[in-house]
C-alpha cells in the first residue's frame, strides 16, 4: 500500500479548515521505519504515511504528534501494531496469550485449549486466534489435561475438577479431588487414563473411574509429601519425583508404597519416553540431564546446561511432537533434540517456565521474572 497509516485532525467550528497542519510520525518500539516524518495534513484533515514494521518486538508503537499552523501543539496520536515474525518467535504481550496458565492438545482431533487468567480458550486458525469458551459453572481454571480418549480435564484454583466428554460442548463436576481443600491443586494423567492429584501437604490422590471417586492410597501416610509429575511404565508402575526430597521414587503397588531410587538429587522434572527411558533433571546451577534405559536401576549424564539460575518447576519441560524433544531448561532458554545425544538451542531466553505444544506443533513457552505477562511463540507459518 502507498499509506498504511494515518491521523486526521477535525475541526468542529470550522470543518472545512484542517488543511496545514503538521504531523511528525515517530517509531516508538518494533525498530520500523516510516517513509515520511514529517506530513502535511490534507484538505480533508488527513495525513498519511507508509509505516514499515520492524523485527524488535512483537507489539509495535508509531506516534503522530500535531502541530496547528499557529503551531499550537495539539493531542498526540499513538499507533499500535502488532510484528508477526514468520518461523521465528514471537514475544506475544497481548491478551488471552500473554497471560498462558496451562495448555492441552488433542491431536486425534486436531483441538487445543488454553488456560489464561481463569478462563477457557479454544484455539481458532492461527497461533493469535484463541476463541473464550463461555462455562458459568467453572470457575478460575488453573490447569487442563486430555486423556488418551479425548475427555478433557479442567482444574479449578478453588479446589475443583470439571470434565467434557464432547469436546467442551457440555462439561460435568467431578468430586473434588482432595477432600476438604478448597484450594489450586496439581494433576496428572498417566497412560491408562488414570487420574492423579497432589498438593502441597496433601499427599496422592487417586481415580480410576473418570473423577467419580478419589482414594488415597498411602492412606494418609504421604500427607507431608507432593510429588512432581507421574508415570505408568509398561510394568504397571508408577514413577514420580518427590517434591518434599526430590528423588526419583518407584511404586509397584498402585501407590501404597513407594521406593526412592539411587537417582541424582535435587530433581525438578521427570520425563517417560516411548520408548520407556526415563529423563530426569536437577535444579543445580549449571543445570544436568540425566537418562535411564534400565528402568531406573542406573542413569547417566547426556547433557549440562550453564544457566543464570536454578529452581524447581510444576510445569512441564519437555514436550514431544513428530520425531522432536522440545526441552525448557530454566535460566536458558529451550533446547531440541531427536535422540538425547545431540541437542541444540532453539530459544535463548532465561525468563521463561513451562513448555507447550498446541496440536499443530507450534511451541509456547510461558515467561516469567521480568518476562511476565508474555509468552513466547514459535510461529510456522
């Protein structure tokens, strides 16, 4: 287009008198360029320029400042678009994304949904597209999971649990996970469709039957401990880290028992590949990665990170989509890898926690510290 952008100046005593005036364009933030700073404004009280966008931020700023022919100063104008950087990403500081809590893909049926500031979002065309979905009944969501049959899972910071069997059509109450908690909890779906919740001195809760029914099977002898992220191996077994001594433990009896590891120490995330090699990574500074083909019984380091800081996180780290390991390492950035051996950075950013994979394969990464309230997109389009 010759102009993409421009202001007019009305005068309401004397409409036909807005010719004259000055206008100065100024780029503001993005690093853009406009053909013309300085504009005449015409006949009809419009001035025009060509607006150029650059490649610094994603949302970008242009002010047009109005000056009279008696150079009376007049109200700024302020001009705002938005960069959107092709296979690149994209530092989104708009609203729903901006605020991202919790993301879940089903990629039978080619859904994603999103968590942001409460609500419940659908994802529409593009990465920017995310439709509010409208359920009275559930309030300040906190986290989403879809199971291996498409029921979709809502948490609720009150210490509720909704479910859909129709693809967010209707939704149903389930029991409350923990009895007598009214507060945020944390959940898990392991492969067999099983539901497992924890909380900060909560202990494990347990439902095999879709939510109806909760148990806690160490009977109350766990209520100190929480864990971060479960798995059900081939075995029958479950595999979890204990948040409270953030070891590796093992369960051979649906979670009665269970049996710390000679792992690493001071684990943050855990991690089950298909192929049944368990990830795991500590919080240390540099940060390490650690792998085991032997169910357990012995790991070794495959990667070391330098990272600014360390800490442990209840958001996923790694994410997997076609024959890609998308890994957030905290204080670094996110890193790819096909086969734990090689690993590359494809995200140089130390203030973000949680990765995410929508069901098209675009990758989100939740800011955090002094990126908060932004998300980082990896657009590929």
């Amino acid at each position: 287009m010759q102009d993409s952008i421009y202001v007019q100046v009305q005068n309401i005593n004397s409409p036909l008198d807005v010719g004259g005036f000055n206008v100065e364009f100024r780029v503001q933030t993005g690093g853009g360029s406009v053909d013309q700073q300085q504009v005449k404004t015409r006949k009809d009280g419009k001035a025009a320029t060509r607006w150029k966008l650059g490649t610094d931020t994603f949302t970008q700023i242009v002010t047009a400042r109005v000056t009279g022919p008696d150079g009376k100063l007049l109200p700024e104008a302020t001009i705002m678009a938005h960069g959107i950087l092709r296979n690149a990403w994209n530092e989104v500081d708009i609203s729903p994304l901006s605020n991202l809590i919790d993301l879940a893909a089903d990629t039978v049926n080619h859904i994603s949904w999103m968590i942001s500031s409460g609500g419940i979002y659908k994802k529409g065309i593009n990465f920017l597209d995310w439709q509010p979905i409208n359920q009275q009944k559930i309030y300040s969501a906190s986290a989403i999971e879809i199971d291996r049959t498409g029921v979709i899972y809502i948490g609720t910071y009150n210490g509720e649990l909704y479910k859909s069997t129709d693809h967010g059509l209707t939704w149903i109450k389930c029991t409350n996970p923990i009895p007598n908690q009214s507060f945020n909890f944390f959940f898990w779906i392991t492969n067999d469709n099983d539901l497992w919740a924890t909380g900060y001195y909560s202990g494990l809760w347990h439902s095999s039957d879709g939510g109806k029914t909760w148990t806690n099977p160490a009977n109350g002898n766990d209520k100190n401990d929480y864990i971060v992220g479960i798995n059900r191996l081939k075995d029958g077994s479950l595999l979890a880290v204990s948040g409270t001594t953030q070891l590796l433990m093992k369960s051979g009896d649906n979670g009665k028992n269970w049996t710390s590891f000679e792992s690493p120490k001071y684990l943050g995330n855990l991690y089950v590949t298909e192929k049944q090699e368990i990830i795991v990574s500590d919080y240390t500074t540099p940060s390490n990665f650690f792998l085991s083909d032997d169910q357990g019984k012995s790991f070794r380091k495959i990667h070391t990170v330098l990272a600014s800081y360390a800490t442990g996180l209840l958001e996923p780290n790694i994410q997997k989509f076609g024959p890609y390991y998308y890994i957030l390492v905290s204080g670094t950035g996110i890193l790819k890898t096909q086969n734990f051996e090689q690993f590359e950075t494809i995200l140089s950013e130390p203030n973000i926690r949680g990765v995410y994979l929508d069901h098209t394969g675009t990758i989100l990464a939740k800011g955090w510290r002094d990126k908060q309230n932004k998300t980082f997109i990896y657009n590929r389009n």
